[in-house]
C-alpha cells in the first residue's frame, strides 16, 4: 500500500463488485431526485431549484423525484463494474511511467470512456421518462422504460439511444479525469503536510475525513469545470437533438445559461463525492487480501 492506498493486484474482486453495489445502489437512490432537478433545470430556461421541485411534486407526486431511477439502476452494475475495473488497473499498470495525479487523470478519463457505451443509453432512456410528463403530459404518466426504448428506436433507430454520445464523453470523460487527478493531489497534499498520525488514533477514521474533505473539493471544480457541457448534453439528448453543440450554445440567453443546472448537480455531485469515496475506501478495505488493512 502507498500512502494508505489499497491496490487493485491485492483486492477480491467479487466482494469489492457485491459491496460497491449494494453500497453505491444505496447512494444513488438517496441522491437521485437532485439528477432529477438538474435534469429539468437544464431544459427549462429561467426556472429555479424551488420552482422545478414544486412542479415536479404537483405533476407526479413524491414518486416523480425517483422517476427513470429503475433504469439507471439497471444500467449501474455492468458500468460501475466496468468502470472499476479499467480505473484501478489502468492506474496500477501506469505507476511505472507517471506520477499519481497524472496516473488517476489517464485512468479516470479512460474508464468514464469505456462506461459511456453503457450508460448513454440508460441516460437517454431515463431523461426522456424524466421529463416525459412536461413535454407530454397525456403519455407521461405511462410511460415505462421499455416502452420509452421502443419509441427512440422507432423514430431514430438504434442510433437514437446513443444521442449525444460525443457530448456526454465530453462531460464525463474530463469530469471523472479532473475529479480522480484532484482527489488525489489533495491526498497526497495532506499526507506530506500532516503531523505524523496519532497511533492512538483509527487509522480508519482519520482516512475517512479525509477522503470525504478532498472528494468534496474534486467535486466541486470538476463540476464547475464542466458544468457548460453537462447542459448542451442533456440538452442535444432531450430537447435539441437537431442541433450542434455550438448551436445549442448560441441559443441560450446568456453564457451563464450554460452553467444552468449547476447548482442542482453540486447539490447531487458533492454529496455523492463525501459518501462515495469515503464508502468505496472503506470497500476496498473490506475487500483487500491484505489482513494488515
């Protein structure tokens, strides 16, 4: 282990996959009503967090904050799986060449790449039942996710649920390389800044705060990094389909139109940040072959 760190050679794989998704599964269903918010604050120009949750709750009930959850659940598991996967093995097989920051840059860029083949369609799938009930409000209300596949593929083809695959490769990819390469140059920072622990102290528990306290700060320039093209995403995937990303950006009412939505995704980025690095570390601590760890 390096710095604390739990590599990817000394953990069982079957129990870090059953962990991170009965654990993550948990999170995401707690923090998916704010996907939800970004998602309509994205498409609705001018409306607020307050505004968007107020018609969300009198056009579909407490139950609307949860909708097009069962399909991104279902696409969660060969994606996180994948995505794991390609993260902890491209960053262990880089040591020999980068530095740790440059490692989880590479390694965070390449496996948000390999898990957009999975989850854009689930996205696109779960944002058209999202927003279903506002621009069709007779349908809405019945709409299931294999109905709602039916209808993209009849009126776009197969290609339809891949709509915006570029765009969101564009979010995502410099997103989790941005937010991988900040979590860890914070770590390091501390660990070559601090007082040497306390032996009295858990080593457990120390860790925790302080993968909670980086993970928070990644999330929140990685979001405010990206923020523009998370919106001309959602927005080519919903609303816009017709229209290049430089046309989309051309539409909106100022440049600050681009980063609408933001504030939605840090209220679901930064708490899933905090809960998720501090849970998949103690995963990992749970998984490892290792018995010192």
């Amino acid at each position: 282990m390096d710095d604390g760190e739990i590599t990817w050679r000394n953990l069982n794989k079957p129990k870090l996959f059953l962990y991170q998704f009965g654990v993550f599964m948990g999170i995401r269903a707690c923090l998916y009503p704010a996907t939800v918010l970004k998602t309509n604050l994205q498409v609705d120009q001018g409306a607020t967090v307050a505004r968007t949750a107020r018609r969300i709750l009198a056009d579909a009930g407490i139950r609307g904050f949860w909708r097009g959850f069962p399909t991104i659940a279902f696409g969660i598991v060969p994606a996180q799986m994948l995505y794991l996967t390609v993260y902890e093995s491209g960053r262990e097989n880089l040591e020999p060449v980068l530095p740790a920051a440059a490692r989880s840059f590479v390694a965070g860029g390449t496996a948000s790449l390999c898990s957009q083949f999975v989850m854009v369609p689930v996205d696109v799938v779960s944002q058209s039942m999202q927003l279903s009930r506002r621009l069709a409000p007779a349908e809405g209300a019945h709409k299931t996710a294999w109905s709602t596949v039916r209808q993209i593929v009849s009126q776009e083809g197969a290609a339809g649920l891949y709509k915006g695959f570029l765009s969101s490769a564009a979010v995502y990819m410099p997103f989790s390389a941005i937010w991988w390469s900040t979590c860890t140059a914070a770590k390091r920072f501390v660990y070559q800044h601090r007082d040497a622990p306390d032996a009295s102290r858990p080593m457990g528990a120390h860790d925790v705060a302080l993968h909670a306290t980086c993970g928070a700060f990644a999330a929140f320039v990685g979001v405010m990094t990206t923020a523009p093209l998370d919106t001309i995403k959602t927005l080519r995937q919903t609303t816009h389909a017709h229209l290049s990303s430089w046309q989309i950006a051309a539409c909106q009412k100022s440049v600050l139109g681009l980063w609408r939505g933001s504030q939605a995704r840090l209220l679901s980025s930064l708490p899933f940040s905090v809960l998720g690095i501090s849970a998949y570390e103690v995963i990992k601590r749970w998984a490892s072959n290792d018995p010192a760890c």
